[in-house]
C-alpha cells in the first residue's frame, strides 16, 4: 500500500517536474519570438590586424585543435541550449547530428529534470546516440549542487545520461535571482563540490550564462579543482531579458520589475575572457556574444581556445526542425569555420596556436579598452 507520504513525494516531483518543463519551453520560445539580447556587444572594440600578402595558402590554415585530448576539427562548441521537454529532444538531435558531421563540441543544457522525470531522459540521451565520436559536456546547475538535498551520486547519473565527457556546472546567479522559482542559496557549495572532486575525474568547468566570471571567482574555481571554464559574458542572451517577459512582476511589493533592472547586469565576455586568462591556464571557452567567425578569431587572440554559441543554434535548429531538415545548422558551421580560417588567413596565420594570446595581432578601442584598463 502507497504511504500518504509517498503519494505527496510523487506529487511535489510531479508539480516540480511540469514547472520545469513549461520553464524550459519558454526559455526557448522567448528568445525566438523576442529581442532579449543585451544591447551591448563589446567585441566590435577589437580589431584583428589585417596582413595584406598571406605567405600561407588559404586551405593550408589548419583550424583543429584538441579538448581535453579529444581532437576537434575547428574551435568551435554548440554550447548549453535545452533538455527536458519534448521539442528539446527534436533540438538536440539536430544539433547534435550537426555537430557529429562537423566533428566539433556540444553542451546539453540543464540536465536536472532528468532525475525528476524519467520521461525526459530521451531528450538527452539522444544526443550521445546520434553523437557517439565528438566531445559532449553533461550540465548541472550550482543551485543543484548546492542543495540540502545534494546527493553525489546523481552528479554520476548526469554523467552516465549522455556519456558526458566533460561536466559543466553552470553559475547563474542572476538568472535565479530575479526568476520566481529562482535557488539563491549557494552556502554549501564550495562543501559539496569538494566531495564532487574527490569522488569523479571527469574533467568539471565552470560555466556562466550571460554575467560573466571575474578574476576573484576564476582564481577561486580553479583553486577548488575546476578543469576549465565557459566564461559566459555579457553582449548575447540576456536572461534577466527573458525572464522580465516571463516573470510575474509583483508591482505589489517592488515599484520597479528587478529583471527590467538587472537587464545589462555583468561582465562582457572580452573582459571576462581577459580576467580568466590572468588568472588560469585551463581551457577557457568564449561565450556570449560571439556572432561570426571573426569574434571566435578574437577570443582566441585574446586568450580563449574555443568559441561557444547558443542563440545562434537555437535559431538554426528551430528552422531545421520547421523544414524538416538539418541543411541550415550545417551550413551555420560550414560558415563559421569558414570565416574563422578567413580571419586566420588574412592576419598570416597557419593555425589555432599561432593565433592564442597574440597579442600583435588585434588592437582594443573604445569602452573594451576602458574596461581593460580601469583601475
């Protein structure tokens, strides 16, 4: 016989598990149907130096590079989008098929729900099943983590659900604090990641997602055993954006919408990538922000070794999927990495090493260079 206890668990999992999953969607829908995109974008203040007679010929600029020991064919990662719902499975398996033909990177997003509803799972697991040779990065949020519920072993079920090959644990503070349903308590998390560390050897990174990461937190990350990290700046995806369209305001107790607010909160991505760089030599992946070949061209010039991009395959995935289709997120790689050797080939560069940390091969302006080098 079921305990009143345990039909009230199944209920509370269920309630949670039908949030989560109408969440997840409108994190897709709003992004599609609204501009939430932060209004700055400070990688127009750098400027790649132009060499006007190549002495390396354009197909001999070699573009791979290696992740955690996995070699890819270009830079390049399809960073944390979705998971959970159904459309989410349509999603990933087009990316995931993309980025399989294209032999580069891709992230799942928040894989929570995963434990919650078991019906979610296919949602992930199809990435692995259509992506069996490219590296996948699992993903967990730090409010997870930090839970008076955290259970370490579930950080190996995130891990076995995609066959992850590196885990990411995301850092949103400001995402969570202006949702209604945000966790903003992190107290014990330095405690639990310690016991993450201990237990696992997958390479973890520390992920943000529109904020960016500072020299302080990096300093402390990397200290604490972190394998790398997603920088995650401003000048993309605003989350605060979105979720001031989705959150009901309460006009009753503030006068003003903290999402409205908080809008162009943080820290933009050239600066964060700089910060992080000062203070670590591990894997840095550049996002928020970045829009062609040329912006992951100056990620690495700045310090960077890969360059991520959500919006940009929310989009190409969603018209794939309308169409039937895989041709425009293939073609949306085919192009990065074209305008990624182009960039290479007209500073007089052969590949990805000779381009990292060059500092002779870009100038900064404007408000980049004051935040560079405000004291």
């Amino acid at each position: 016989m079921t305990s009143s206890k345990d039909e009230k668990d199944k209920k509370h999992e269920l309630n949670q598990s039908n949030d989560i999953m109408r969440r997840k969607l409108e994190h897709l829908k709003i992004p599609i149907e609204y501009n939430v995109q932060h209004k700055e974008n400070y990688f127009e203040d750098i400027k790649l130096l132009h060499h006007s007679a190549p002495e390396v010929n354009f197909e001999e600029v070699n573009l791979s590079t290696k992740f955690f020991n996995k070699l890819i064919s270009a830079p390049i990662c399809i960073t944390a989008i979705t998971g959970g719902h159904p459309i989410s499975k349509e999603i990933n398996e087009t990316l995931a098929k993309a980025a399989e033909k294209e032999k580069i990177i891709m992230s799942v997003g928040s894989q929570r729900v995963g434990l919650i509803d078991p019906d979610s799972i296919e949602s992930f697991k199809v990435v692995r099943k259509v992506a069996p040779n490219i590296p996948l990065i699992g993903n967990i949020g730090i409010g997870q983590i930090s839970s008076p519920d955290f259970n370490l072993e579930d950080f190996e079920e995130y891990i076995d659900m995609i066959k992850a090959d590196i885990m990411a644990i995301h850092f949103n503070a400001l995402h969570e604090l202006v949702q209604d349903e945000g966790d903003i308590s992190y107290k014990n998390f330095r405690k639990n990641f310690r016991l993450i560390r201990e237990k696992y050897k997958i390479p973890i990174i520390a992920k943000e997602v529109g904020t960016g990461l500072n020299s302080e937190l990096t300093s402390v990350l990397d200290g604490l055993g972190f394998d790398g990290f997603d920088v995650g700046g401003t000048g993309g995806t605003s989350f605060a954006a979105i979720e001031e369209r989705r959150n009901k305001y309460n006009s009753e107790k503030y006068t003003r919408n903290p999402a409205e607010v908080f809008r162009e909160w943080g820290i933009p991505t050239p600066v964060s990538i700089i910060y992080a760089r000062k203070v670590s030599q591990k894997p840095i992946i550049a996002t928020g922000g970045l829009r062609t070949g040329i912006d992951i061209a100056k990620s690495i010039a700045l310090g960077a070794d890969l360059g991520g991009f959500a919006y940009k395959f929310l989009l190409t995935a969603w018209d794939d999927i309308k169409n039937h289709s895989g041709d425009t997120t293939l073609k949306e790689i085919v192009t990065l990495k074209n305008e990624l050797r182009s960039s290479l080939w007209l500073m007089n560069i052969q590949n990805i090493e000779h381009l990292k940390l060059n500092t002779k091969k870009y100038v900064i302006l404007g408000k980049l260079y004051q935040w560079i080098h405000q004291k």
